[in-house]
C-alpha cells in the first residue's frame, strides 16, 4: 500500500515537472532564456499597479540595429549577437523585475531606477556600454530607449517603442522620454494629420535633381524628390515625414502620387525638347512594395505613357526582406528600370549583387564624401568593378566638388548626381533652364 502511494506520488510529481517544463517552454525563448514577448506584456500589465506604489521603476528597450539584415546572411551570428546581448544586460547593475526577448532583434527591461533623469541616464550609458562590448566584434550596433513608469502599461510600452526608434538619430544611441520628447511626439501626431490627408489638400511638393552624364556633360535622367509643405509653407524634411507616412499606411497613396506626377513630369519635359530617353528615377519604399496593388497600378499606368521608368530601393530594405524579390522581378518585367540605393550601408555582401534583380547600384553619398582618400577610392572602385561584372550600370551620389567629379569619372563612373550638377528644382525651373539658360547651375547640362 506504501508502495503504491509512492508510486502515486511519484507520479504526480512527474506530471507537474514536465508540466512545467512545457509551461516554461511555451513562455520562454528557446534562444536567450528570456520570457516571449505575450508573456511579458500580460504579466507587467498584471504586475504594475501594484508595483508602482513601491518605487520608481522604468521599462527600458534595447534593440540591435542592423539585426535582420545580418541574420539575412548569417543567421549564427546574428543568433549569437543576440544571446550575448541578453547575457551582458542581466548582468548590469541594478535588479529587473522582469525582462524579455521583445522582437527577435530586441530585449526589453523592466528595472528599478532612481527618481532623477540623471540616474537613469547614468545606467543606460552603462547598458550602451555593455551591448556595444558584446557587439563590437560582430560590427554591431545597439540604441536604447527608456520610459518611467507612469500609471499606463498600454502607453508606457508604446512610448518606449517610440523612443527607441528615436534613439537612433542620436549621437549616444538613447532616448529618455521626457518632457522634451513628450513634445516631440505632440509635434509628430499633427505631422501625422497633415501627411494622410496631403494629397487631397494637395501638400505634395515634386521637386527633380538631375543626374548627369559627367562624360558629355548632358542631362540623363532625374530624381524625383519628394516634399511636403508645413503650415508655414516651408518645406518638412522627408527623414521627418516618410517613416511617419510608412507607419500610417499613407505611403501607398503618397507613393502613388508621386508616380503619377513624376510621369506627367517627364512627358512635359520631353515635350519641351529634352531628351526623348531621359529616364526618371522614384524611390520606393518596402510598405508600398508589400501593399502592392497602388504601386502596381502606378508603375502600369507610368509606363503605358512610356516614360522610361527607374524605381529606387534602399539596399538595407532589400537585403533584410527576401520576400520582395519576386515583387521586383514583376517590376522589372512590366519594363521598369531597378536601382539599389544607398549601396555599401547595408548587410548585403558583395558577392550576392549579381542574385539581385537590380538594373542599377547607386553608390551612398557616405562613400562620395570619401573618395578623395586612398581607402575611399579603393572602396568605389571595388564596388564599380564588382557591379561592372554582375552587368549593372553605376550611380554616384553625393558630387559636390570638381574633385569628387574627378575622382568618379577615375573610378570608372559615368553617371553622377549632387550639387555640383544641380539642386533639386521644380519641372518648370528644369524646363525654363533649358529655354532660358537658367539657373546657371543646372544650364550647362541640357
């Protein structure tokens, strides 16, 4: 009878434990050790009114930049960048209450903190220390950002999100959220108004630079450039509105309005006697290219009126989404031109260009600004010669000086872009430059 008992007990206890292990299997990442995300954002939602009487705490997000991308080409390291991470933050200073794998590139904290900024901005410099110490080697990056915790799980989550990704444009990688950041999501919100009603209140602004033949010295195509006029009638910066414009979903009509125009733009200036094969280049970003159907219709319509077409995608956005590739190759199909923009700043390896649907590489105005150097030089050159053999044409950005000019037509390149050839300007200043011989800037080259 003993024996049974035991057996019986046993035999709970056996249940219970593999019980658990399922339990914390289903609540764990398999990778870091660290809670999923779900579980997380249920237990800190469970857990905060209770906690928030008992000091101040601060939920903290620390993502790597550049993650995907890398994992894109080598998922191991990535993978392993990632378990390093969560390694070295649980190891900072200062006790979390609670912590988790947020997205597969990202690690949120949910720590103890003092009651001045000065405190918290103090640990999270220690924390960009330790992930830079364990990133460094795999050539890495991390930006942080952080939120005291207020009465709102729902608002302090979105808001360290926010900050986050705000952390990015500073020079420390951080973004506390604090008054002044508070103001600037206020500033974002009725920028977020004006972007989606801007083509029906007709706030778009096209504007053309011109891309050069820097042999003959004549005009080969344009970028088309897109603005938006603030209240005042200035015009706001597109790194302000076009990831606001991605993140509402507005991008799809915006993208498609800027299609529309820039064709129109073309055929007025073939008909003022430009070049009949003057081609046009438009950026793209990755929501319009997964929304499909309003690029789709936009590219159709845009080439029916023949206008030599050039659509322009960032290369960090290529190489971290293989979905897009055959959505490109139906582009390219239809009959329009691919061009990979801002090459050399992304993951992708320069052996895998030639796998790339792209007609085009467009080389980052980072690397322009270095051409004058040895390594810089050197850097172009090998990256002229590589896409030179994968059959693709060469863009350079970013030429703003005689010697620049110079430097590139050394390199091997023919077609230039930047200020030493011209601004960006209005069809109608492109078409009286061509008339008038005005601006002198951007006369020369018609």
């Amino acid at each position: 009878m003993v024996g049974a008992q035991v057996e019986h007990v046993i035999s709970i206890l056996l249940v219970t434990l593999v019980s658990a292990a399922v339990v914390n299997a289903y609540q764990r990442d398999g990778l870091t050790g660290l809670r999923k995300k779900g579980e997380f954002i249920e237990a800190f939602k469970r857990r905060l009114p209770g906690r928030a009487k008992q000091g101040a705490t601060a939920l903290i997000l620390v993502q790597i930049e550049n993650w995907h991308a890398l994992a894109n080409s080598n998922k191991a390291i990535a993978n392993r960048a990632m378990k390093d991470l969560a390694t070295a933050l649980l190891r900072a200073p200062v006790p979390h209450e609670m912590a988790a794998r947020f997205e597969a590139d990202a690690i949120i904290l949910w720590k103890r903190c003092a009651d001045d900024d000065a405190a918290l901005k103090h640990h999270l410099e220690l924390l960009q220390q330790r992930a830079s110490e364990c990133l460094a080697a795999k050539r890495l990056t991390a930006k942080i950002g952080a939120v005291r915790m207020g009465a709102s799980a729902d608002k302090a989550i979105r808001h360290v999100i926010l900050a986050t990704d705000r952390a990015a444009l500073q020079a420390s990688k951080i973004q506390i959220c604090d008054a002044a950041f508070e103001a600037w999501l206020d500033m974002q919100a009725r920028l977020k108004t004006r972007i989606e009603t801007a083509v029906e209140q007709d706030l778009l602004v096209v504007l053309h630079q011109p891309i050069v033949d820097m042999i003959s010295g004549k005009i080969a195509g344009t970028e088309a450039l897109l603005r938006l006029r603030a209240e005042d009638g200035s015009f706001v910066s597109p790194v302000q509105f076009i990831p606001l414009a991605e993140q509402s979903g507005a991008i799809d009509e915006i993208g498609a309005h800027v299609l529309r125009t820039a064709a129109r733009d073309n055929q007025m200036m073939r008909a003022a006697g430009l070049p009949s094969d003057l081609f046009i280049s438009v950026n793209v970003a990755p929501p319009q290219i997964h929304a499909w159907s309003q690029l789709d219709a936009a590219v159709a319509d845009a080439l029916k009126s023949d206008t030599p077409l050039k659509l322009e995608v960032t290369e960090s956005s290529a190489a971290q989404d293989e979905s897009m590739h055959d959505k490109l190759v139906s582009l390219r199909d239809k009959g329009a031109k691919l061009a990979i923009d801002d090459f050399g700043t992304g993951y992708s390896s320069l052996e895998r260009l030639g796998d790339m649907p792209f007609d085009t590489v467009k080389i980052d105005i980072a690397f322009t600004r270095k051409i004058a150097t040895d390594a810089g030089f050197a850097m172009i050159d090998a990256i002229v010669r590589m896409a030179t053999a994968s059959g693709k044409d060469v863009i350079i950005e970013g030429i703003e000086t005689a010697e620049q000019h110079a430097l590139a037509l050394k390199a091997g390149i023919r077609l230039g872009q930047g200020y030493h050839f011209g601004k960006p300007a209005s069809v109608s200043d492109l078409i009286t430059a061509r008339a008038e011989g005005l601006p002198r800037q951007i006369r020369s080259h018609f």
